[in-house]
C-alpha cells in the first residue's frame, strides 16, 4: 500500500499528479466524501458545516432530496446524458418550468442561450454578443469586478494575479471605479462625461457589464442607485447593460436576480453556479429578443445544455421559487446573517461588514487576519473562505436552505475561531 | 393544452425562449427522451442510430452499464455533486486510474490540471500555460484547426464563421498551412524557415498547437511524419507542442490518444468530450511538470473537476483501457468503417476518404450533397453530421462501443440515403 | 489657361488632386506666398497677422533673419541637406547648444535621440522606450490627451474623430481623467488607487504620459500640484514619466520646458514643432541615460535628424536661450495676451480663459460661435483656429517674438470680430 | 578646447549626448562638412563617394545645382518654410508638376495625401486608409517587409529586431511568404487559397501590401508575374492594393514607379525618401478617388506638407521626370550596376547578384564578410552599406545621377575593398 494510502484512498496523488493550480484544497485538506444539506463529510467521518456552498454553486445544498430523486430516476431510465444542442424532453421541462416561473412574473422577454457550462463561457458569449449586435467592441468592466480567466472574460476581470496568468495583453476593455471605490468618486457620473465628451478618450461601448454584488472582488454591493444610474449611461450611449449574476443569482442576495428591486431589466443576464440547483455544470445568458443576434452554432461548443443539469434545474425552480415562501424564508436569513456578522465585527477594531442579503461578510482589515480566523474555524469543523483584492473579507456563502440551528452553529464556530485567534495576536503583540 | 405540446412536452418553448444559436436541433428536431448505446429514443418512439456521438463525447455511448451503475450508487450513497477543487475520494479515484492505466504505460509524467468543464476552456488553460511558462504571447496554429470560441481559444480557431462571431479581432496567433493544405507546400518546413529567418516576421511562438486529425475542419488526418516535423521545429525554436486531443483522443483514432503512434510526447494535451466516458461536461490538460507554471487558482472556475463526472471517467479508464483488447477491437472496427465508407465514396464521382481510426468521413465535393444526404439518412433513423469549411464531408462519430451489426446497419441507411440522394439528383438534372 | 489659375496659380489643383484629409486651408482658403515674422502674405497681396503660428511650431515667427541667413550660408556652402544619423557639424553644433542652453543650466543629464520628423514619432519612440525598459506595456494617457494619429501614438490620443480614423481598436493604454476634467475627481489620486489596489484592474504601467497644457484639447492646464502627484504616481508604481512637450515646450508657456517651475524632472520628453526654430520638420526624444535602451536603428527611420533644421535650430537656441531676457520678454506678452482674453471673455456670458503663458484661449461655449469668430476674424485679416473637443476654445498661439504692436493690432481685430458676430446672432435672435 | 575638439567641432557630443539608438555613424565615423553630387565631404577634407545615398532618399544626388538655387530663392524671398496644410503657391506648383509629369502620363487618377514627412506615417496613413475603406482590419504584409517602426507600419516589418523594439505586441497583420522566399511555395497562391477557404483562418483583409523590392530585407525582388497575381488576390478578395515605394519608387528601378512595367495600378501608393528631391523630409500617399476617405485633418500632423521640399519636389519632377531621356540614361548605369556587381559576386564563391533597375547588390553568404567588405571599401573612400536579414547584402543604392566615371571609380573601391578582404581571409584560414 502507498504511504498516502488512507482509507482506500491513495492522496499522494494529488501532490504527484495534479496540477499546482489547485487552490481550495491547500487551506482545505480534508478528503471529502460525501455532502448533504449544508454538512460535508470527511473520509475520516468528520462533519464540516459549509459556509462556502461551492461558492454559491449550492445554494440549495448538497445533494437535496428532490433533486436527488428526480436524477436519479432519470439516469436509471436511460435519460440523455449527452445530448448536443439537441430538443430533449428534459431541456423543455427546464425552459417551461424558467419561463413560467422566472420570466415570465418579473415581465422578461429574453431568450435563453445555453452556453459552454462555465461562467466564464457565459461572460464570453455575454461580450460576444454585445460586441456583434452594436458593432463596437469596448466594454465598460470596473474595479474589482471578477468575470472569469479565459481571455475574452479575462480582460473584464480587475484581479490583477489572475490576468498576469494570461500571459499577454488582454483588450476591449475599459475599466472604471465601481460604486463607492474611490471616495468622491461618482464611477457613473465619471464614466457618462467620459463617453459624452468627443475627447474623453474612451472608445464608445458595446456594453457596460457588471455585478450587482462583487462576490470575488470583496463583498461590494452597488446601490440601487448606482445600478439604475449605469443602466442610464447604458442606455443614452446606445451600449447593452450586462449584469453578470453568476454569484449574485439564484436567491443569494434574497431575490432570484440580484437587480429584481433596482428597477433596471438588463439587456444581457449571465447565469452559471446554482442554476443547475445541484452543482452541476450549467452556465446560461438571458438575452432580449432583439440582441439573440448570433447565428445557428456561432458560439458553439460540445457541453452546452448539461442535460442532467437540465434534470435537476428544474426541479430546483418549481421547488424554490413557485411561490413567494422563499424569499421571505431568505429575508429572514439575512438579518441572521447580518446581526452574526456584525457581532464579528466587533470584535476587529475598524472591521466592517460588506455585501447584500446572503452574500455578506466582514472586512477585518488584513488578508492575514482573514486568513487566520477561516484556518481556525476549518480546524473546528467550518468550511469558509476569504474574499478581496487582498483577501481580507471573512466570507459567508452558507447554503441558502441552511436550517437556523446549523447558521447559528456555523457563527459560533466563527466567533469562537476569531475570539481565540484574536487572543493569540494579542499575547503575541504583547 | 398549449398547441405545441407533444406528448406533455411543450416543444415549442425552444422556438419561444431558446436562443437562436441552438444549431443540431435544427436539422435533428426530434426530441429526444431517451439513449442507451448508440440507439436514441425520440418521444414518439422512433429510434436512430447514432453516427455523431455527442461529436465525439460519448465515445463509449449512452448510459454504459458499469458507469451507470456507479453514478446511480454515488448519487444515492450522497456523494459530492459538486466539490470545487477540494479533495475528493472520487478525484483521487480517477486521477489514480489515469496514471496508472493511461499515464504510466505511455511514459508520460503529465500532471493533470482540470480547467472549467469545456474543452475551449482546457485550450485557454494551454495557451496561457504555454505563454506564461515561455515568456512569449505567439502561438502558431492551423488552417481548418478548431479549438473553441471563447476569445483565447478562437483567435487558434480557423473558421470564419466562427471568427466573425467575437465581433472584434483576435489576437496572438499565427496561421501555418496544415498537412497536406496547399499543393507543394510543406507547412513544417515554411514555418521552420519562417522562424529561422530573423526577417521572417513571425514572432518567436510559445507553442504550436494542432490536432493530428481536424474533427470540425473536414477529418484532415496529419500524417505521423509531419507532427514529428512540427514537434521539431517546436524544440528547435524553444515553443512547447500543444496537441489538442479533445476529439481525436479516448480512443477515436484506435489508440488513447491521437498521437501515440506518432513518437511524438507533447508538451501539452487538451482533453475534453469523452474524458468522462459519460457524456458529463469534464476537461483537463496533461502538462509536464516543467510548464506545471500556475499558481493557485491562477487559472481558476467553479466548476473544474465535475465530481460526477470523476466518478463515470475511472469506470471508463479501467473498464476500456486496462487492457489492450478495446484497442483491437477498435482496429477490427475501424476496418470496417473504412470498408463501409469507401463503399459510399464510390458511389460520388470525386468524393474520397477522410480521417483516420474511427474518425472517418467521405468529402463528396458540395456542403449541398453532403447536406442532403445526412438529412435523407435521419429521416430513415440514423443520426449523422457533415464536417469541413464548406460543411462537405459526411463525418462517421459513431459510439467506439456501437456493435458490428448496428455499424451494418447504420451504413446501410447511410448508403441507401445517398443512392435516393443522388439518384433524385440525377433524375432532376435529366 | 485654366479656369481656376490665379496669379500663375493652378489653385483647381486642390480641389482635383489633394486628399479630403486636407484641413487648415478649408476655414482659411487663401494662398500663401511669403511670411516674416508674425505676418502671412497672400498671393493677393493681402496680409494677416498669424495668430496660429504653425500650431505652435513657428515660436519665433517666419524666417527669423538669423536663421534664414544660417541656413541660406549652409545650402550655398553645400551644406548636407540629408545625412541620416551620420555624424555633421550641425548636428554636432546643434546638440553642443543644446547641451549647454538647455540641458546643463536646468540639471538634465537627458540624451537626445533624433527620430522620425514628426511629433508623433517621437511619441512613438518614446512609448517603445518606456515599454521596453520596464517590460511593461500599459500607458496611462488622459483625457483630452493629443499626442498624434500613427497608431502607437494614437492609442494614446484621447479625440474619438482621430481615433476612428483607425479603422480597428488601438491598444496598450488606460484612460484617465486630466487634471480638473471631472468634478471632484483627483485623477491622479484615483490612478493611485487602481494601480495600488491588486484588484483595480489596471495592469501595471510603463509610463505616465501627459501633456502639461492640452494644446489640441482645449488649452486646459494642469496645475503643478497634478503634475507632481502623476510624477509621484509613477515613481511609487516603477513606470516612467513621459511629458509631451511638442506644444507646450520651446517657450510656449513661458519658459523653454513646460514643466520646469513644477519640480518634476520628466524620464522621457517629447520635442518636435517648434524645435527646428524655423517650421522645418525635426523631432526629437529626451531620455534619461539609464532608459536609453534602445539598440543601434532599434527605432530607425531616414529623416531623423533633419540637417537644415540642425542649423536653424543651432541659431534658435543661441539667440533666444542663452540669456534669460528672452523670458522676461514672454512674461510680459503673456499678461498681455491674459488683459486682452479677459476683455474677449467679457464679452460672451459664461466664457472663461484657458491655458497657461503664451497657450492662452477663451471657451466661448460653443463650436459654433468660436468657429464663427475665428472666420470673421480672418476675414478682418488674422489667422485664428479653435481647439477642444467641441472646438468651443479660441485659441491664441501667436509667435512668442511677436511685437507688442502687432500682438494688440491682432486682439483688436479678434475682439471686433467677436463683437460682430456676438451682435449678429443677438439681431438674429430678436 | 575639449579633449573630442575636432577642428572646432565637439565630436565627443555624440558620444555624450546622442541616444545609443543612433546607427549609421557607427561604421561610418566621419564627421560630414558638405556634399554635392555623388560626394561627400569630411570636416577633414577627406572625400568619399556615395553609394548609399541616404537610403536612396538622395536619389538625385547632393545638393543638385537647380534645386539648390530654387530653393535659396524661395528662402530669400521669405517664402514660407512652414505652412501646415494650407494653400501655398508652393503646394499648388509641386501638384502641378506632379499631376502633368507624373499621374496623367501613367494614367492615375490618384489624389496625393502629404502625411507626416517619414516613410513611417505614409505607410500608417495608408492602412488606416485601407481599414477605414473596407471596413476590415487585417493587413497582408510578407517576409522580409520593411514599413517602418511605428507601430502600425511596424506590425506589418518583417524585422525581428525592430519588431521587439516595441516592446508588446503589434496586431492587425498576417505575413505571407514574398515571391521566392520559400522553395515550392507560391506566397500568392497559398494566400488566394487560404483567403478563399471559410476555415483558412486568415481574416478578410483590408489591403495586401507589398514592395516590389525589398530594399531593408536585402534586394528580393518581385516579378511582374507575382505582383499582379498578388493584385488579382487583392481584387478577388475586395482587398485594396497598397504598393510601398518609398525605397523603390522615384527613379530607383529604372521608372519613376517601381511597378510601372508590372500592369497592375495600385490602389494606394507610399512614397517618401526621394520624394523631395533634395533629401528634404516629404511623404505622400497616394490614394485613388473612390478611397479617398479621411475627412479633414482625420490624419493629420503638424508638418505635412514641407513647404522647402515642395520647392524642390518640382524642380526634381520638372527636371527628371517631363522627358524620357531620364529613363534612358537610368537604363545605361543599371547595366553598368550589373556588370561591376558580377564581377564582385565571381569574387565570392556561391555569391549572386540580387535586387532590380539600379537598387542592386551581392548576397555574400554572410553578414560578416558583407560588414568587412563595407568597412574596408570606407576605409578606402566609398560609403557603402549592407542589407537583409543577416546584413549579408552589400548594397549599392547610388545616386541615380552619379557620373559613369564615378561609379566605376565607385566599383573599383568596392572590388579593391573585396579581394583585400577576402585574401586577408584566405592567409587567415591557411
């Protein structure tokens, strides 16, 4: 038997044969092996309650019982796995089920396009798109703004370690301070006299792409000011507003879209992470009619439409969002959330909370402090991770349907793990 | 009951909300239920052979028993669904399987880096592996390559309809004539020359990327003496050697992957479609160890390493390729195809061979004929597709498992297809 | 003789065989025949005083005596006309007045690298200096920002009419506000900000390339307190300063640099209009030591190092820069030029002075009503452009040795011509 | 006196202040007084003959007699020496000139664009023309290709050391191989078929460009047979036609126009160096009606349009161009070219005669034994210069107005300089 051989598994093998650009099994080391509802298992028999939720890929949880049966009979039938593009009875089920109940009560028209399932593929298709029904090809992306690593997304995306992974210059991107960046700052106002000047020096726009809530980029949330204000930019500039809701959607911030009460309907939608409800690969862009401008095959690609994703999405739509109890299920969530964090806060001098609805967190002022508290409370049973230009938000992406009892749970390890680590960096300072 | 509803399926949500991109369906439009094999089941019924395999992704065809079996038991026994990139027993469970059974015996010391679940995605990852490890933006790819159509991935891309849909231009990549492209020319040697001529104008590369057999740009089989020429000139000029494998590999050409008879061991490989076995979306690149160049997450996305996915990739690595009878199998079948196919060749003045291994196809000349004849063959239950810039080769994908009496039977609609086909040609130009 | 022959001239020949591209001559269609000092003469006879002076490259007016008999000695001698960057006498005459004039006495230890004879190679030149000293390629250019239309310059240049002359996206530069340009904003603090922040998603610059007056984009000055933040900026961030000083430099502001009174000492400048002294084409790149990077012809071109222009050149700087009286002299027309714009904005409500010494103009509000004062008053007999991005700024760029008497005679038909056309529209508006 | 005093000139300026970027005067050392004819004189006295000829921008040798008192006359009378682009009897008289002389013989209804007066700004001028005419972006430019340093032109320069002098990457460009570049390969017909497949992976482009010899990339020159295939691969394909003849054109091949004897017009010409006559800096596009579409100062710059060169463009074209007697003679010294460079290619084992008209030179085999030879012949009173990718050309690019007597004295130098060499050679390897 392998030296690394544990419990059956050989994990040797990760070192000696997976590639170094792994990243959450470096903080998080445990072997997993099975996940229900917001509790995974270690092959050790240990419990994690998960507060990252595969960064907001689970927003229903691990393995929910509907889901779980629905694909399961559909396997066993010998239901597509693989179909192309190609009609299936499982893709009209979705489609009927996120007509009926997603677009059509919030008075969208838009067509769905399935793209390659990453988020990535969908911001591609999203720039795409923009680029070919204007005829421009800037795009207006702002600070802190995470869209994906592929080259076309890439430029979009402010992180700096992650472009220098390009390896070369990225383009078609202009980047502007995004709400509240830079103090005084207006990013709106900024960007409308730069476009409305013949000399400001940035190319006119085939779109304006952002998010509601930066997710990656640190927890900043935009006004609904703000947002209705860009979609004016947008609109007077003949440019598409993108709202890339790959993080933000599917309820994380209380709603199914995060911009549902800002009052704007964005020409362009992406959607990846939870649409599938079980974690599935599954990444879609929600285009009005009158931009569905790309050809049979023009972005093209072999997994477009995850046909078990298909399976599980719309179970995960009727369940969850064919009636109202939901959200109100999730407001009250949020003021959990909200008053835990904020007991948190309080503990770090100058700390402050950030984000919206259940995509909230806490910027405790240094990425090393951030760090710290998540390594402890992973060692007492917590998964959660850090978020930031320098990691420096604790980062709280639970499952939505995270029962009360488990939240307050996951929070008092949290709280716990900050108290003990902010002991010892006292004694240390002392 | 909607108008368009068939069999309780509402078909005409496609029309209504799917973007205008969905391309197969088109000239497919049944709706599919159900596959086991290389059989498809439409819900009305009516059966067809399958000549396209999910374009390669399911080369060991649907619901395969064993995989089968082994996803049903993971997902009841809640196995993870979606892991990010944490460890898992399933993760390890396929990595251990590939190194041993495919890794190993070839020699290779590849890690294994899984990128988004596209292989556009795994081609991103190898064009930014290649850059960052060489310090050089210039990548050298072919007429008639096709690698996806994300930004990165479309400007190696050679199709112009595919190109034209970025709405802007691409950047970083060197077009080369491929094996056999243009009468006299040898492409190895004018980009040798090119290379070594400081006034060549063509900017020393980080890789040269190609596929030994062009999947989408019309089955160009490369022959074993020109990649072993490219793999030299790469050396000789410091650039790595990406071979992009996603269709040509899991077997397609009779071997694991496209190139091993070749003497070639590249730098690089992308391997996407069937790496699941199952049809699942999963990609990765094989990348030695000296250009295993990315930091942690440097190249990151949510859904890399589909755990479900992991889970039918082991069953298929160890059910088909721990020993070498698939590969014999694989040659007996091939010879057939091969047979079959110059059967249909001869019946097209003109018309000829394409392709190597199981990846064979006829060009008869016009994207028109070609049309009819795929669609005449569908009508008679066999799906098939057409490949090549003018959509002029019937292309041959069928599952590598499909049985010698289904192959009988799927070329003889093939051929009794392109008889009517021709036949009406005749009598409409008499 | 043709119909269109006027005084022995063919003047159809425009019209029939000069490009569209063609712009000064359509708002002031005379023909020119002789000029001295600050005075055009007409093939008419008719006389203009020149408030235009070559856009700033005729600083010491029209065939300067000294320079003239300088250069008529050298052509009469056989003097060289054309030496590529072969070692001359002039040139070596020039660069010694050079050196101990300009450079020695303001502490500048530059070398000068003589490039193509145009302002916008020598941006070009000092672009590609930047890029490859630091290994770096962005350039963070401002808005309004003019520094020429080839199309390395032209990324940089900030006006959307001389940027969609390209015809394709330009690329390597990052906009941001000017001094003063959006309210409230601190461009050069918000600069800080994104290149600080490692997610701000600006990709780390080369260089900081700026204007100290805008010449072309409306005379709008920057205070020393900008210019010393952006130089700041750029230390703290490893990219080199570049100060554009082919307008505002040779004295236009008051002294022989721009910037000198500001504390900065640029690592790039560029030099080209005025440089020769005499109009002739010349243009050149001042360069810290440790930035002169490039190899022999790295940056070649046939008329660098323009011969006749060395001569006159020579002359230029010893007549008016070896003493500091020329300065005072400047001074003095400089508040001049400030008396009688503020009697000129009097006249228009809201209009407001711009610029700084002798690089002064009005924003009258409107394109329309500066364009209609700078025609009337050429009709009057004074040659008088616009400038800005909606060419609202009647801009004065008189010679600086334009005597007193004549700068008056000058204003006074400006302000008559304003108050003409201030009446006509109030009469047509009644 | 400084130590570098040099009969009253400072020598060692260069030295301390000229950038490392200067060249020429790197293998030709001596500080030049004067010049005249096919002359030039060192401030020592020392006199050397001129087979370099500014790069061919000297085509009508030093100060010729009649340009020379044209041009004093002009100064005298306070012509002007700066006149942006207005009107001037100047401009009006070199039009003149140039549409009797030139344009209306050959049948060319071309209007003349003045751009910036460097090679470099007519060839940006050119393919931005181009781009902004089709509407496309991609430009077709060959091995060995030299257009300049800029980075429009400079993505289109085959030459590796100036394309890294950029410093980052140059875009909108695919290179072809020249005619005769690789064995077996016909760059036209590899293009025309490339271009003419969907999946060829070239962009449509927007012009192909070419010179008819490559005077940088060492003297290839192209047939009659190639250059109008590669027009009727332009004309196909709704690509412009862009002939560079900044090098060649103006008398260098025998005609005034290098293409003159091809039967192909082009769409759009470049021309620069000898435009002017006198070596004075001028460039002009010239640009057929229908392409004719930059608006005013779309393209602009300060000193377009030379108003000194302009004086002498006229008298070149006038006293040159108005008879064929020019053409006759020209006809004589390429012969006279062609007999003494055989003579100092049967020096050379496996040397060969390269180039066309009276643009000619020697591949040596090596840029080594090229610079010895060069460098012995300056040694001994000839200026002469190499060219090619590896300087392995000894170039002869005479003014085409040297005497007979001189070119032969000029040979002798050069054939003296050669034996020498290569016996020092011989006793060196012995």
């Amino acid at each position: 038997m392998p030296k690394d051989m544990t419990n059956g598994t050989d994990i040797g093998i990760f070192e000696r044969r997976e590639s170094a650009a792994r990243s959450y099994c470096r903080g998080i080391p445990a072997v997993f092996t099975a996940a229900r509802g917001s509790i995974l298992t270690a092959q050790d028999g240990s419990e994690y309650i998960d507060f990252l939720a595969g960064c907001s890929s689970l927003n229903y949880g691990h393995n929910d019982a509907d889901m779980k049966a629905a694909l399961v009979e559909h396997i066993t039938a010998d239901g597509l796995a693989h179909g192309l593009d190609l009609h299936t009875d499982t893709k009209a089920g979705f489609l009927s089920a996120f007509e009926r109940h997603i677009l059509v009560p919030r008075g969208m028209d838009h067509r769905v396009m399935f793209t390659g399932p990453t988020g990535a593929n969908a911001v591609e298709a999203a720039m795409k798109i923009a680029r070919k029904s204007t005829g421009r090809t800037n795009i207006v992306a702002f600070t802190n703004g995470f869209h994906g690593v592929t080259m076309g997304a890439l430029a979009a995306t402010g992180n700096g370690y992650h472009r220098g992974g390009a390896g070369m210059d990225k383009q078609g991107v202009t980047r502007m301070p995004y709400d509240g960046y830079a103090d005084g700052v207006d990013g709106a106002a900024l960007l409308d006299q730069m476009l409305s000047d013949a000399s400001g020096g940035i190319d006119a726009p085939a779109a304006i792409m952002l998010e509601t809530v930066q997710g990656e980029g640190g927890l900043n949330a935009a006004s609904g000011g703000f947002v209705r204000k860009i979609a004016g930019v947008a609109r007077k500039h003949g440019a598409l507003l993108i709202i890339d809701d790959i993080q933000a959607g599917c309820g994380r911030t209380g709603t199914f879209f995060s911009f549902e009460e800002m009052g704007v309907t964005p020409d362009i939608v992406t959607m990846a992470k939870s649409i599938s409800g079980f974690g599935l690969p599954l990444a879609l862009v929600l285009v009005r009619p009158e931009h569905d401008v790309f050809g049979p095959a023009e972005h093209n690609g072999t997994f477009r439409g995850n046909t078990h994703a298909f399976v599980t999405a719309r179970v995960a739509i009727e369940k969850f969002w064919a009636a109202k109890s939901f959200e109100t299920e999730l407001a009250g969530k949020a003021a959990l959330i909200e008053k835990r964090l904020t007991e948190l806060a309080a503990l770090v001098p100058g700390a402050f909370l950030k984000g919206r609805g259940l995509m909230r967190g806490v910027d405790v002022g240094s990425g090393d402090l951030a760090g710290k508290i998540c390594a402890r409370a992973y060692e007492k049973g917590l998964v959660i991770e850090t978020s930031g230009s320098e990691d420096q938000v604790v980062k709280v992406l639970a499952p939505l349907t995270t029962p009360v009892e488990t939240f307050e749970k996951g929070f008092d390890i949290l709280l716990d793990a900050a108290r003990e680590i902010l002991d010892m960096t006292r004694i240390a300072a002392e």
